[in-house]
C-alpha cells in the first residue's frame, strides 16, 4: 500500500495526498476503494496506479453503505476489466462471488479464521446471515461440526453460497436454508449460532435463542457501536435478550473500525438452559 500511495504523490496536491485512504480491499481480482469527496474528481488517476499492484485487473468505487435486508454493496467500476464476478481465497477456502450484487468484507478475515478454531467436534452451527458462506465454509472445512446450517435471504448470494459450498467440498455438512431467518431458521437444534449481520443484529437476538439448543449454547453476536459504549451495549442487549437465562461472556473484542467513533465488534457469550 505505501508504495501504491508514493507513486500518487506528484498526482495529486499535499490536501489530496494526505486524504488518500491507507488501504483498500483487494477480493480476488478486484480492488475496491473508498474514496473521501475531495478525492472522487481524482478517481481516474488513483485507479490507474491500482492496476499496477500486481493481481489487480478491476478497479471498483465504494459509493455508500450496504443497502437494505439483501445487503446489497454500493460499488461501481471505475477502471480495468469491468468483469466483476472473481474468486477470493481465504483461510484455504474459495469464496467465487461478484462483488457490484453480493456483500463480503475483508475487514472480516480474522474473524473468519477465528470462529473454526472455537467450534467442537460434532457441534451443529446455524450461521443466520450466511452471505456467499465466508463464515459458513471455514467452519465446514476447517473444524469438524456435525452440520452447519447456512441461513440466507438474498437469492443472488444464496445462489454463489451453493457453488461456493460445492466449489469447496464441504456438502456433506453445510446445508444452504434460502429465505427469511425468521421463517426458514432451524429451532432447537444449535450448540452454536453466528450472528454475523450488522446495525439491526440485536432484533434477532430473541431468534438466536429459538434456534439454540433446550440446553443452551454459544452464540457470536456482531454489532456496530459507538466506540465509548462498544462492548457495555452488546454485552446488556444479550443480557436483557436472555430473559433471566444464566449468561457467560466467553469473549469480546474489535472487528474493524467501522466509521470515525463506531466500532465492529463481536461478543462470544455461552447462553444457559432454557
């Protein structure tokens, strides 16, 4: 990235220099960059030394937030092939997706990388907000559940999840569920539940403890917060959502850094018995 960001520096004026992002997302063959406003009339400059980092053959904008349940990205080609369909590899795993209709963040990759080493032999994971599989796969192939139940809404990124879990090899554990996690959700059958979805994930806390186990189990809960209350909100939002149930905090920590004061965290906490 520094030299991506030396080789602007007699493009672009001191102001400009020192508003360029200090990183980008690189998803297969394609970069994707955020630009702040007075950097977006100097788009064309910057994604043309992006075609230079080697491997990089699309250049693609990041114009706004993820819109709506389908979690559709905001992202437009701004230079190179304007194929946007890629395959990105990741902890071992391949994720193919195209990254103009489908969401996935590589702010997420410890995460990813994460969540297979807590998971036990023959658990049964639901992962509620499936996406293309990124959380799904690496626990299918990395850990060794029983099976892993893979929960998503939006048909276009359902559609890349089945590739992806065949692409993989990992059908004799992962079972693709398409449709509304409220309705379609499995209930009573989870050691452990992912709840990989952002601003509204507290809704579903009440879902989450459904789909868990009569005896209890782990739930992942991810939430954007302001950085001063980032792990007292999640911790009470669980709390309150376990209705007297006994609660253990088994971890939390910091994602990425969402926006300027919002953080992406996550809370691992063991829910007891019903």
């Amino acid at each position: 990235m520094a030299q991506f960001q030396e080789s602007l520096r007699g493009l672009l004026s001191e102001e400009e220099f020192s508003a360029l992002p200090k990183g980008f997302e690189r998803i297969g063959h394609v970069a994707v960059i955020f630009l702040p406003p007075e950097l977006v009339g100097k788009k064309e400059v910057i994604a043309q030394k992006l075609l230079e980092v080697g491997g990089v053959r699309t250049v693609a904008l990041r114009e706004g937030p993820v819109e709506g349940r389908v979690r559709k990205p905001t992202v437009k080609v701004i230079a190179g092939d304007p194929t946007t369909e890629t395959t990105h590899l990741e902890h071992g795993c391949f994720f193919k997706m195209d990254v103009v209709k489908v969401m996935f963040s590589t702010g997420n990759v410890h995460e990813r990388g994460r969540l297979p080493k807590l998971v036990r032999r023959g658990e049964v994971v639901v992962d509620m907000f499936a996406g293309i599989g990124q959380f799904s796969i690496p626990i299918a192939k990395l850990a060794e559940p029983s099976r892993v139940y893979a929960v998503e809404l939006n048909p276009v990124a359902f559609g890349y999840l089945v590739e992806n879990v065949r692409i993989n090899k990992v059908g004799h554990v992962v079972t693709p569920i398409l449709g509304d996690c409220e309705k379609v959700s499995p209930r009573g059958v989870a050691d452990r539940v992912v709840m990989g979805l952002l601003h509204v994930t507290h809704r579903y806390l009440p879902l989450a403890l459904e789909v868990l186990k009569p005896s209890g189990g782990v739930i992942h809960y991810h939430e954007t917060v302001p950085s001063k209350i980032k792990f007292e909100r999640p911790v009470a939002r669980i709390m309150e959502a376990a209705g007297g149930r006994e609660v253990e905090i088994l971890g939390r920590r910091a994602v990425k850094r969402y926006a300027p004061g919002v953080d992406h965290v996550v809370v691992d906490a063991k829910i007891g018995p019903a």
